[in-house]
C-alpha cells in the first residue's frame, strides 16, 4: 500500500509538471496567470482533479477556469503524449485559494514592515 502511495504521489507530481509547461503554451484570452498548485490523481488513473490558482479578481478566476475547462482535451493529449501512463485522467480543475491567500499575507506583512530587509521570504 505504501508503495502504491508513493507511485500516485509521483504521478500527481508528473501530472502537474506536464500541464505546468502546457498552460503558458494555451492562446485562449480566457486565461489569466494560472499556476498549478496540486494534482489529485484517481488510483485508478480514471479522473484527476487539478488545483489551480489564478491572479486577478474573482471574475478572471472564473473566467480561467472556464478556459481550463474548454482546453482540458488539449491538455489530455499533451499528458497523454508526455507521460506513458495506461490510461489518461480526465482532467476536473478546481480553483485553490491558498496561494493567493498566502499573497495577501506577504502583502499585510510587507506594509507592516517595510523596512525588514532580513526577511527571507
């Protein structure tokens, strides 16, 4: 079983790098900056539900996830083509608050300490 773990966490990982380098490559105006935060793959390598963030209001997270929605055939082949799997997840995306959450800190605590320069992050 752990090993089992071990092969889906390297397949999410694969997954996500792949469809990392292929969203740059999309032309649909749709897309705003997205970043692939996760990958959450089916065991049985059926369905993958990809986390995505999106910079920008609420109205161009939505419209992202539409464009993602509209190329997910695209992106399918591309994993398909890229990594020898036996089968090719169908792609779900799902927005992930968290990175831009974590934006919003760093910005809370830069205005609050303007002038730490020992900060690493």
């Amino acid at each position: 079983m752990e090993a089992m773990t071990d092969r889906m966490r390297r397949v999410n990982e694969s997954v996500r790098q792949v469809l990392a380098e292929a969203l740059p490559e999309l032309k649909d105006p749709r897309l705003g900056l997205i970043t692939v935060t996760g990958v959450d793959t089916a065991p049985d390598l059926r369905h993958a539900t990809v986390y995505v963030s999106v910079l920008g209001s609420g109205r161009k997270q939505r419209t992202s996830l539409l464009g993602l929605e509209a190329a997910h055939g695209v992106l399918q082949s591309r994993l398909a083509r890229e990594l020898r799997l036996k089968r090719t997840p169908q792609l779900t995306f799902e927005y992930d608050p968290t990175v831009e959450r974590g934006v919003r800190m760093t910005r809370l605590i830069d205005e609050l300490a303007p002038d730490d320069d020992d900060a690493d992050d």
